[in-house]
C-alpha cells in the first residue's frame, strides 16, 4: 500500500513532551517496514499548533491526496492532525472523497471501518477536549501570575527578562523617561517619533518610533509598575476584535521606571486628547495603501489641506506613510494630488475593461515574461526525466548481468543500492519541478478571463460607496508607483500593476504592469 506520513509537533508539545518529529517519522516508518507499506513522503509541519488548519504540509498533503498520490494517511496520534473535533472530521472527510485510509499508530484506528470511524469521531472529540483543557491550565496560571504582581512575557522597551522577572534596561528606560517627558510637556505622538527618529532613537527591535510606538508607551501602565494582562482575548481567532475593554491591572514586583505623578499627568493628558473632533471633511481617498512614496516605497496615504485660511474647501493629497507616522527623519511628505491621481487610474482601468487590443498588448507583454520563468523549469524537468530513465536502463542493465552472473551479488547490491538512491533523489527533484511549474505565477494568463473581470469591476466601480469602491480597487490592483519630482503636480503616476484572485486555489496572481502612454 503506498502510504503517505504525517507528522507535526508544536514547540511546546516537543519541550514538553519530548515525542520529536524525527521520532514520529521513525516510529511510522518502522511499522511500515513490518507492514510492507510503500511510503510515497513525509509531511512535516514543525512548530505548528493544530488548532490552526493553516499548515504548509497539511495543505499539500490534502492537494496530493486529490491527485491519488497515495492509499493512505497515516499519523502517530490523531492529534497530531488536529486537536479540533471539525477541522478533524473535515480533513477525514476530503480524504475519504479521494478514496484515501486514514490510520493512527498510537490508538491503532483504521478509518476504512464503521467502527474505526466511530471510534475517530469519539478520538477527535477527545483530542479537542484535551487542548481546551490545556490551554485553559495556561490562562489559569497565567492569570495567577499576573494576580501575584509576576510579569507574564512578552517584550517591552525599558526592560529585559531574567529568570522570569523583569530588569530595567538604563539605556532604554531613558528613552522611556523622554517620551513621557516630551509628552507631559505638551508634545504629540507624531512630534515625539520625529524628534527620537532624528536624534538616533530605536525601538525595542530597532526600528524607526512611530505613532503607535510612542502610544504604546504612554499608555502602557508596566511603566509606572503595575502589571496589565489580559488585555486581548483569544488573539489568534478575534484578533483586535477581541479587545477587553477591563484588562486585570495589579501592582508588579518590579522596579518601575516612570514615578506615579508622571504617569497620572499623562494619562490625564492622554484622556483629554481622546475626545476626537467632529470631522468636517466627507472626501475619500480609494488610493491609500496602493500608491507607493516615489523615494521610499512606503504605502502612501490621504491628506487633506485647507485651500486658504478663510475658506472651507479642501485640496485632497496622498502623502508618504513613513512621513505621516514617523516624522520627516525617515522620509518627506511627497505629496500626490489625489484628484490627478485617482482620474488617471480610473482611466486606465476603463481603457482596459473597453479597449480589447489594449489588454491584449499588455497581457502579451506579461505572458512572454512568464514564458521566461517557465522555460528553465520545462528544461529542468526533461533534463530530470532523461536522468531518471538512463538510471534505470543502468539498473536494469546491472540485473541482466547479474542473471548472467557476470557480477558477483555484493558488488551488484552496493552498486544497486546506490543507483536507487540516486533514483530517489531525482524522483524528488522532479516532484518539485512540477509541483513549481503547477504553480498559478507560471501559468499564462488567458485574454478572456481578466477581460471579464476587468468589465466587471469597471461596471461595478460607478455604482458603489466610497468604502466599497476602496475595496474593489485593493481586490485588483496590487501597488502603484509614482514618478518622483519636485512638486505634487511633477509627482505623476508611473505604473500600475495589476492583479487577480481568480484561481482555485486562491493564489495571487499579479497580472502585469500597466504603463503609461
């Protein structure tokens, strides 16, 4: 039976438990030897928690499942497949479609039989139950911990961790010190970063500060010594959605770096400073994030200024991201003018959704690019297949000798053997070819296909709200780039590349560049 493993572990299951990888594929590969079991490859996903479907081997494994790659997935434990009783039943079900056995060494559950599958579900049910278990211990003792004054990990500027407790770090405490200092005394988050920007100053991970760096640190109350925890609930799953709005807040045992006063006048400041002002400006800007600045690259960003002082008419701008976040020690504002901007995308996008030879032209353009990339993997791969086959007219040509017995059998074994292994090494280059020349970023591109699209979108475009029309231009083009120059007017778009999620398989496909006439 030509079976396929797959193994997994989680860092903290391998500290833990010390059942590594290389020990899952040992253990299955002994039984398959016993078993006379043919194993076709191994899928590893290490480091990867199976609360998450989203794991590199897993994908391919079900892909060439669908292929009929192998009879069969077999696994050390079924919570090395999932710990989730839906996603377990739902990988178990794709496989079973393919006409692929599901086993488990460890609870010896062949999947192929009522009673195994029976006894899978119950399994499954159980693995789920067990991680809960888990990593409701872990929020226990975590939140134990935070309730005792203890740090729980994690990084934060102005501290080191020792021996599970935190130590000022002087030489970053002081930049801690000056942003409150700066801040009290009446200075922005956007000031704050340009001034440390300029004077040499780096983040925890030596990065330029930003505008959420500097809030960071005026809002985060480990500063003054207390410990903050639970402050985001189930990350991996709500992200910022699950935000807690009351985060256990207890008095740390560590030394604190800012005094009481400080971080009660800058709270107090930080509070009067959240009141947000009515806006008065209703424009736009569908261009944000997809411009990118003519000197750094950096996604570039609406802006909006006053035509005069006495007037409430707005000119709309698209400046550079770093420049709006981080100050003018990391970029300039390079401004765009929207209107200019946005008339001139809109066009090309309506010239290419109208004109048929247009596109043709620029798919033509795109497709002779791919061909490029494509051909040394064609020329891999038949240069591949010829290895392989003269390999086994070699092999062959070794046996007929030995029938003959012109070749004594030790030294017919030790050549075998080595042209076997010279055979697996090439099968698995060749699979690799292929599965480079599967991939969508190869594969020409056909007229039709982004023809309809493009007419759709276009059609779709004049008849949305200004959010929407945002989101269909990301869900198309993929960046802009912007001429450099002196003046906004000087600052004109110089291309914009495209593309499509219309593949099966949800790939990204970038479609080409569209240049200007």
């Amino acid at each position: 039976m030509k079976v396929a493993l797959y193994v997994r572990v989680s860092t903290e299951e391998q500290f833990q438990e010390g059942f590594s990888i290389e020990g899952q594929i040992q253990t299955l590969t002994d039984f398959c030897k016993v078993h006379k079991h043919q194993i076709i490859d191994v899928y590893k996903d290490e480091g990867i928690s199976a609360k998450t479907m989203n794991r590199p081997a897993l994908s391919q494994l079900l892909q060439d499942a669908s292929k009929g790659m192998f009879d069969m997935v077999m696994v050390w434990k079924i919570s090395r497949l999932s710990r989730k009783q839906l996603d377990f039943l739902n990988i178990i079900e794709t496989l079973e479609k393919q006409n692929v056995a599901f086993f488990s060494l460890s609870e010896n559950i062949d999947a192929s039989t009522p009673t195994g599958k029976a006894m899978l579900q119950m399994m499954g049910s159980f693995a789920e139950l067990e991680r809960n278990q888990i990593v409701e211990n872990v929020k226990m003792g975590m939140n134990q911990r935070a309730n005792e004054g203890n740090w729980n990990g994690g990084s934060s500027l102005g501290y080191k961790s020792e021996n599970k407790q935190l130590v000022i770090v002087e030489d970053e405490a002081f930049i801690v010190r000056y942003i409150f200092n700066l801040y009290i005394n009446g200075k922005g988050y956007k000031a704050i970063a340009n001034k440390l920007n300029k004077e040499g100053y780096k983040t925890k991970r030596g990065k330029a500060f930003s505008i959420n760096s500097i809030r960071t640190v005026i809002t985060n109350p480990l500063y003054a010594g207390f410990i903050r925890f639970n402050q985001v609930e189930n990350w991996s799953e709500k992200r910022r959605q699950g935000k807690n709005e009351k985060p256990m807040i207890k008095e740390g045992k560590h030394e604190q770096i800012i005094t009481m006063d400080v971080w009660n006048k800058a709270q107090a400041m930080f509070k009067k400073k959240s009141h947000k002002p009515t806006k008065t400006f209703l424009g736009s800007f569908p261009l944000t994030g997809l411009l990118r600045c003519p000197v750094c690259g950096q996604g570039m960003i609406g802006h909006k200024a006053k035509r005069s002082n006495k007037s409430n008419e707005y000119i709309r701008y698209y400046q550079c991201g770093n420049f709006h976040y981080k100050g003018s020690s990391v970029c300039s504002s390079n401004l765009v003018l929207a209107d200019d901007a946005e008339e001139y995308v809109f066009k090309r996008l309506h010239l290419l959704s109208r004109n048929k030879q247009v596109l043709s032209n620029v798919l033509g353009k795109v497709n002779q690019e791919l061909k490029k990339h494509k051909q040394p993997l064609e020329e891999q791969l038949k240069q591949t297949e010829k290895e392989i086959k003269n390999n086994e007219k070699v092999i062959e040509l070794y046996l007929s000798n030995f029938e003959k017995k012109q070749l004594n059998s030790k030294s017919l074994l030790r050549k075998i053997e080595n042209l076997e292994k010279n055979s697996e090494t090439l099968l698995a280059r060749k699979k690799a070819i292929e599965s480079e020349l599967r991939k969508p970023s190869v594969q020409s591109i056909e007229f039709n296909d982004v023809f309809d699209v493009l007419s759709q979108i276009n059609i779709a475009l004049k008849n949305v709200s200004h959010e929407q029309q945002k989101h269909v231009l990301h869900s198309i083009i993929n960046r802009i780039t912007v001429n450099e120059g002196k003046r906004p007017k000087e600052r004109s778009i110089k291309d914009i590349e495209l593309f499509f999620d219309t593949s099966l398989e949800d790939f990204v496909l970038t479609y080409g560049t569209v240049h200007p006439d």
